[in-house]
C-alpha cells in the first residue's frame, strides 16, 4: 500500500472515531447509514482493518458528513489528531 493512502486511510479512521463520540448515534445505526457491518465499522475504527475498500469510507464519511479529503480545517474544527 502506498504511504501517502495509508495516512490518508488513518485521518479517516480518527474522524470516524471522534464523530461517531459525538454524533448521538450508536455505532451500530452508523454502520447501517453507511452501509456497512457492524462488525467492519468496528474492526475499521479499533485498526484491525488496515485498508478498507473506497466503498467502506465513502459510507463511513457520507453518514458522519466527514468530507471525504478530511481537510485540515475540518480537523481543527472537530479536535481531530494530534492537535
């Protein structure tokens, strides 16, 4: 995998976990907005998935509303990462 994906597959992974905190819904309802497992959603979030298949995130992001690039600013808005 490229570097550049896997980084990219990480800020999704910290977006996904700090809205899915936030967002009032359990984990289970996003699982099923995104059209995914329960069980890929949770293997997703706790890094057993590694890299997911772009169906996988594009759900995860449409059902949070995570803009799919996750720009910077979107990260210091929501307290994403290490800042």
């Amino acid at each position: 995998m490229d570097n550049a994906y896997m980084a990219w597959v990480d800020d999704v992974r910290r977006a996904v976990k700090t809205l899915l905190e936030k967002s009032g819904k359990t984990p289970r309802e996003v699982a099923t907005d995104a059209k995914v497992c329960f069980t890929t959603l949770k293997n997703f979030v706790n890094g057993k998935t590694m890299a997911p298949r772009a169906d996988t995130l594009f759900g995860l992001t449409h059902a949070l509303g995570i803009p799919f690039g996750v720009p910077e600013s979107f990260k210091r808005r929501h307290k994403i990462g290490g800042r």
